[in-house]
C-alpha cells in the first residue's frame, strides 16, 4: 500500500489560470457557493478546546523518542470514522515504536507506517474519505493516503506550517494543543537516517504513564577505584 502525497497534485492546486476573455461576471453561482458553505460551517465546530483537562477520551497522546509528550486534540465531529481507527489502533498498541519516516522542513511531519517506508499501513480496510473544510493550518493533524481518495489506513501527519493546498483532499482530524515545539524539533529526512519514533501512543482518559527512551548504559561499571587507578606508564 503506497501511503505518501501525491505531490504534484498538490503543486497542480497553487495554479492560477487567467480569466477567459468574456466570462460570465455574474454573481449567482458565487452566492451559491456562500450559502454552501455557511450551512456546511453550521455542521463543524470550529473552535478547538486546547484545554487539556477537558474531554481525555478525545485527547491522544505522543511520547516521542526524545523524550517529549506532544497532545492532540481528536475532533470526532470532523471525522468520526478515522477518529474511531486512530482510537483503535492507538488502543492496540500499534503505534508503539513507529518512526516518523517522513519529515519535510516547512512542510509536515509523517509517521503511522510500521515498516518505516512509508508503504505500510494496519490490517484494518481503509477508510472512506471523509474530507471537510477545516483549513491545514499549523499544527494540523490529518491522514496520509495514496492516490485514491479512499486509501487512508493509519498513517497520519502533522503540519508544521499552513497548507491550505490539503484542505478538502486530505481528512483533517485534529490539532495539536500540547507542545507543538516537540513536533518542529522531529528529524528531518524521507526517511530521516536516525528517526524521531513514537515510543507509545495513548488517548489521555486512560491515564497510561509517560513513556520515556532509555538511556543507554556503558558496557563496563566505571567505579571509584578504576577512576583513582594508577596511569600505567
């Protein structure tokens, strides 16, 4: 399963086009796109509560290999299917140890991906595209798929900076709340040679402990007596 960006789509939606030499200048289909979108705002809450004390169930947790926790809010109202799968694959454990493999300067930060490659996903079927019009803006957590619409398993990334080009072909999820510097410090690469990995991911109602790396010890104790030792010419 190909799991990254289709990139060029991407750049293909910062093209501007210029106006046709007699096009049509009335109002009609622009105030049908207002109206449109106002009753589509009316179904979305768009605030997102960065108090971390409310709502745990829908908080989910990052300890990272460096040794930080980084918050997400989950936002259930924007896409309650791929909430349910980053439950339960957060639940099952299958984001423990899964590298960010795919980290680009000014851009987002991926992980999700097992196998590091950036072509694995879970077991579960993929998911139906569940796109809205909340923007990518910094901080944005959102599904990673392949080309088709419908492709998106457990690979998700965060935005390090705006990226309105996503919004509507990406299923936007969720904000970090908690400590979005952690995120800008992850290694950068695709993938990066020494990844950042999740150590575990957790939803914060289940009060699971931070997990944190393990540093690791000298091969031989270096004792007092070694210390105060004699040089040996």
């Amino acid at each position: 399963m190909f799991r990254q960006f289709a990139l060029t789509a991407i750049a293909a939606a910062f093209t501007i086009s210029a106006p046709a030499a007699a096009q049509d200048t009335t109002l009609t289909p622009a105030v049908e796109n207002v109206e449109a979108a106002n009753e589509e705002a009316q179904q979305f809450p768009l605030r997102v509560n960065f108090d971390m004390t409310q709502d745990p169930e829908n908080i989910l947790l990052l300890d990272l290999s460096t040794g930080e926790r980084v918050a997400i809010r989950l936002m259930p109202a924007w896409a309650p299917n791929h909430i349910e799968r980053i439950k339960t694959l957060t639940r099952d454990g299958f984001y423990n140890g899964v590298p960010f493999h795919r980290v680009i300067d000014g851009f987002m930060a991926q992980t999700g991906d097992p196998t590091g490659t950036g072509q694995g996903g879970s077991t579960l079927p993929d998911l139906e595209e569940e796109f809205n019009f909340l923007p990518h803006v910094r901080g944005t957590v959102s599904m990673a798929r392949a080309d088709t619409e419908d492709s998106a398993n457990s690979q998700f990334f965060i935005v390090f900076y705006p990226r309105f080009a996503l919004d509507r072909r990406y299923t936007n999820f969720g904000r970090v709340i908690s400590n979005m510097p952690a995120v800008d410090s992850v290694a950068r690469g695709e993938p990066p040679s020494n990844p950042t990995r999740v150590l575990q991911a957790s939803i914060a109602a289940d009060n699971v402990p931070q997990a944190m790396p393990q540093v690791q010890q000298p091969e031989e104790t270096i004792t007092l007596d070694m210390l105060n030792e004699a040089l040996s010419e």
